[in-house]
C-alpha cells in the first residue's frame, strides 16, 4: 500500500480525540462514582414509607402517653397534697395532745390504792344501815309481811 501523509494527520486527529474521550470518560465514571456515594445515603421511597409509618406508631404512642400523664399529678399537685397533710398532721397532734391532757386529768381524779379500804368501809357501813332500816321497817305494822 502506498503511504498517504493525509492519513498520517488524520490518524493523529483521532489519537488526541481519542484521549480527549479517554479523559472525558474518567472524569463521568470519577463522577459517576461521587453520585454513586451520594445516592447509597439518599433514602428509598420505601426507606421513607417505613420512617412514616414508624412515626405514625410513635405518634399513636405519644397519644398514649399523653393521655396516660393527664391522670398523673403535677409537683404543684402533690405539694398541695403535702401541705394539706401537714396541716391534718397539726391538727391530730393536738388532737392527740388534748385525749394525752384528758387522760392525765382522769388519772389523777381516779381513786388511789390506799383510798380502797376507807370507801369499801363507808359502803359496808351504808349497806348496815340499810339493812338495819329495812329490819326495823319489817318490824312496823305499816310495812307489808
């Protein structure tokens, strides 16, 4: 075959676009390869129904909660709660301290141990009495036989 210097400059032509091309498509499959990276942390349509319906559970769940707290009672209602009971708590002592005061009185108006000879002596007098009363009424012709 005979030399032909235009196909010499055509073939140089095509080299460097060749190249050219070879460089192009580095940098799509370096781009395509930062897309890839991209996309391997960009949710799915399903990854995103999941996550709602997920939310959806832990919204019903906060409902729950919510409801569930509304029967609980507030510090403010549990400090009421103290007071109320300190309050309760003041008047049983001095509840308590006036039975303690009703007791000591009681106590010291009972009867000692040494008084117990003297007033049985005075009721077995007293029964004499009446005993004696009661003879002489049945010796009475008033008095029924």
């Amino acid at each position: 075959m005979d030399y032909d210097p235009a196909m010499d400059a055509r073939v140089s032509a095509l080299e460097v676009g060749f190249q050219e091309m070879k460089g192009s498509l580095h940098r799509l499959e370096l781009a395509f390869v930062r897309i890839e990276s991209v996309l391997s942390n960009v949710a799915t349509k399903a990854d995103v129904a999941a996550l709602s319906e997920k939310v959806s559970v832990q919204g019903d769940r906060l409902t729950k909660v919510e409801a569930a707290l509304s029967n609980v009672a507030t510090k403010a209602d549990v400090a009421a709660l103290s007071e109320r009971a300190s309050a309760q708590g003041d008047r049983l002592t001095k509840v308590e301290e006036a039975i303690d005061e009703t007791i000591k009185t009681a106590l010291s108006k009972t009867i000692g141990p040494w008084q117990v000879p003297g007033i049985l002596a005075v009721r077995v007098a007293l029964i004499g009495v009446l005993m004696a009363a009661l003879n002489w009424a049945g010796h009475q012709p008033w008095f029924p036989h």
